[in-house]
C-alpha cells in the first residue's frame, strides 16, 4: 500500500449549503472542488473534519464503524465554528452512498476504507474576521489504506511539553487549525530529541498528543483525561474505555499531572498508549521530560495494550460480537 492517507478513490459525494439550505448530494470527480480565493476558510478558518473506517468482513459485507459518534462531532464542531447546521440524515446517507458505490474497492483486514467528512465555509468575503460564513461546502472523501504502522506498531517515544495543543475552548473541535498549531512543536521535537509526538501538558496537565488522546495503564487502572473542551473527544478513545470496562478494568476519567505519569510510569508493569482512528491503539515506550528519557514499564508493548487493541479490531473485523452496535452495515 501506498502511505496511509494518500490514495484516494476517482469520485467523492458532496453537498453545498447556499441561501439557507443544503443541494442534493451529488457524485463528483474527486478533483473537481473550485473555490473562490475569498472564500472564508482560506482566510478565517472555517473548517473541520471526520476520521472513520469502513471494514470488510470475511463474509464479504462491509461496515462502517461508530459512524453515529463521528457525525454527532462533525455537527458539534460546526456549531462551535459557527458553521452552517449539519443535516445529520443527510450525511449519514453521503457516508453510506459513496461507500456502497465503492464498496469493491474496501481492503480486506489489516487494510481499511478510511473516511473523511469535511465541512469549509465557502462565503467569498475577506470582510468577516468577526463573522460566520452563511455558505457552506460538506463533502466525504475516500481513501483505501493499509495498516498504520506497516511491519508493526513500535512504542512511541513522546516530548512531554508544558503547552496547550490548541486554544482551551477549542481543544474539542476537530478542525484543521488545531492540527497546524501542533506541527512546529512536533517538528522540533523531532529534531531535538527524536520524539515522534508531542504530549500536550499545559502548567502539567496531561492532555493529548497531536493528534490522538493518550491512555496509561497501571495494572487493572486505565487512566485518561475526563472530558472537557480542552481536547479532542476521541471516538477510538470511547471505544478503547468501554472494551476496558467490559475486561472488568478500573477506568479512572480524571486529572493526571505530569509528576503522577513519571511515578506511575517508572513501574514495571506500567503501560501507556495512543489512540486514534488510524493508528488504533499504539504502545508509548518512552516519555521525555526536562532532557531526561523515562522508560515507560519495559519500554515495549504491553499485554494490555495489545488485548484492548486486538479487542476492537476483532469487533471492526467482525471476528468478535459487535455488543455494543458499533457497526452500520453498507452492503
């Protein structure tokens, strides 16, 4: 496979929001979006995004996964950005439409058919810092991807960094700007140190990285950041918590500084973790603070990590009962 994200099927389906309501979705060329160069995202921002998966089963059938959660935040997201209303119906059948249109095309496991929902204000005005665009794109792209981490998920090592990923009241929209505003610290962490990714700890608060939401494990405790609007609800992350609950684990949903990670870290049997759409759940071997390398447990995957990681590709796979009707089936 070609690197993840960057293979995309020859069509997509979108949709326009002009005079106060939505077109009738349309299959387009991929290619084929023309903005005008005032338009408002290119200047103020206005936009955001989904990330979710398509799966093909061993019967054949393919099935999104968790595609409810995934539209309920690409709504949040635009409510929050002051964006036009998203029609949810209408978008569940935008997802539906085009995947069953290229459901050939759906890789079988480890591969995926990732889906990517994005909304942008259209508005032609350089004039509207202040105010929201009254017009609107909504479109839903296709790419067929690999595993994440061909050859295998290696433990990550992360720059602990006392600074936030993005403004605090909008940590929990997924818009591209809070993508961009994490690029220079990864950058430079990477550099410096070697990091992969950078663990966001504003005045030692552990938050998330950029991109994904962090997990650590300490023996039968998974421990993560209670939800506010400080960071990115993930929905890989709410899948992770409620496989753990069903495993009989205590799921502590609270405040974790920076002093209690490094402690709780230096165990033995210590885990920590990433998790997100693409990457799943990815091990964290080595956490780096103050010029100093903290081991994380033994530095590798951990048993537990692997379980929960196993657990959910089981469900998405459709070789463990989907309990908790996290699948649409497409076709």
């Amino acid at each position: 496979m070609a690197a993840f994200g960057t293979v995309f099927v020859p069509e997509m389906v979108i949709s326009r929001y002009e005079q106060s309501g939505w077109s009738q979705p349309q299959m387009v060329p991929v290619d084929s979006i023309s903005l005008h160069p005032g338009a408002h995202v290119l200047h103020y921002s206005s936009t955001c995004f989904e990330g979710l998966k398509a799966f093909r089963h061993a019967d054949g059938g393919v099935y999104v996964f968790r595609m409810d959660r995934n539209v309920n935040r690409l709504q949040q997201s635009s409510e929050l950005l002051s964006l036009p209303k998203v029609d949810g119906a209408m978008l569940n059948r935008m997802i539906l439409d085009i995947v069953k249109h290229y459901a050939a095309d759906v890789p079988t496991p480890p591969g995926s058919m990732y889906i990517r929902p994005t909304h942008i204000g259209t508005e032609a005005s350089i004039g509207k810092a202040a105010a929201p665009s009254l017009e609107s794109m909504l479109y839903v792209l296709l790419s067929p991807v690999g595993d994440y981490f061909a050859g295998g998920a290696k433990p990550l090592r992360l720059l602990l960094e006392d600074n936030a990923r993005c403004a605090a009241h909008m940590g929990m929209v997924k818009s591209g700007g809070n993508y961009a505003s994490a690029l220079q610290p990864i950058m430079k962490a990477r550099a410096a140190v070697q990091a992969d990714q950078v663990l966001f700890c504003p005045n030692g608060d552990v938050q998330e990285t950029g991109a994904a939401n962090f997990l650590l494990i300490d023996g039968n405790e998974i421990i993560t950041k209670a939800l506010d609007s400080s960071f990115l609800h993930g929905v890989t992350r709410d899948s992770i918590l409620t496989l753990a609950r069903d495993r009989g684990m205590t799921v502590s949903e609270r405040e974790l500084t920076v002093d209690e990670l490094l402690e709780r870290a230096a165990k033995p049997g210590t885990e920590a973790a990433l998790s997100g759409t693409a990457a799943v759940l990815t091990p964290v071997g080595t956490l780096i603070h103050n010029g100093k390398e903290y081991q994380v447990g033994s530095g590798e995957a951990g048993s537990t990590t692997n379980a929960l990681r196993q657990a959910l590709n089981d469900i998405q796979w459709g070789k463990a009962e989907d309990k908790h009707g996290w699948l649409t089936k497409v076709c």
